[in-house]
C-alpha cells in the first residue's frame, strides 16, 4: 500500500506540485509503485488469483497511460519511462 505522504512526493516530483495528482505522469508514477509494492507479495503467494486480477488491471492502466502518452508527446514519454526505469 502507498501512503499518502509518498503520493503526495510522487505528485510533487512528476507533476510539479503536491495537489496535482491527476496529471498523466504522476498517475504512472503512482501505480508504478503501487505495482512494485505488490510484485514480492505474488512472487510468494502464487495462488492468490483474484489479487493477481487486481495488479493484472493496475498494470492494463499503466500500458493504457503510457501509449497516450507516448501518442501525445514523445518526449514526456522517454522522459518517464527513463525516470521510472521502466524498460531497460
């Protein structure tokens, strides 16, 4: 689970302030690491389907985001995927 002091750091940090988490970089940055805090948890209980439905959807979100992005302006895009360290 993310708290709320590290969504406002990651709102901050890609959207330019605490208050705007509705930009499209800091909604990425937000569910890259809600995805990060739940990998281990998947690694370690492989039969838990239904919570693997949830970060199956989480991560369809995220694709979904990052191709608008990268449809509107490339640059932005790069710049994300190279912070958030994505795609190596």
């Amino acid at each position: 689970m993310i708290t709320s002091e590290r969504s406002a750091e990651l709102a901050k940090k890609f959207g330019g302030s605490e208050k705007n988490s509705g930009a499209v970089e800091v909604q990425v940055a937000i569910l890259t690491e809600r995805i990060k805090n739940l990998t281990p948890h998947f690694e370690k209980n492989k039969k838990d389907h239904t919570g693997m439905r949830g970060l199956m959807k989480m991560i369809g979100l995220r694709r979904s985001l990052l191709k608008y992005i990268g449809r509107t302006d490339q640059a932005r895009y790069l710049k994300l995927i190279k912070e958030l360290e994505l795609r190596k």
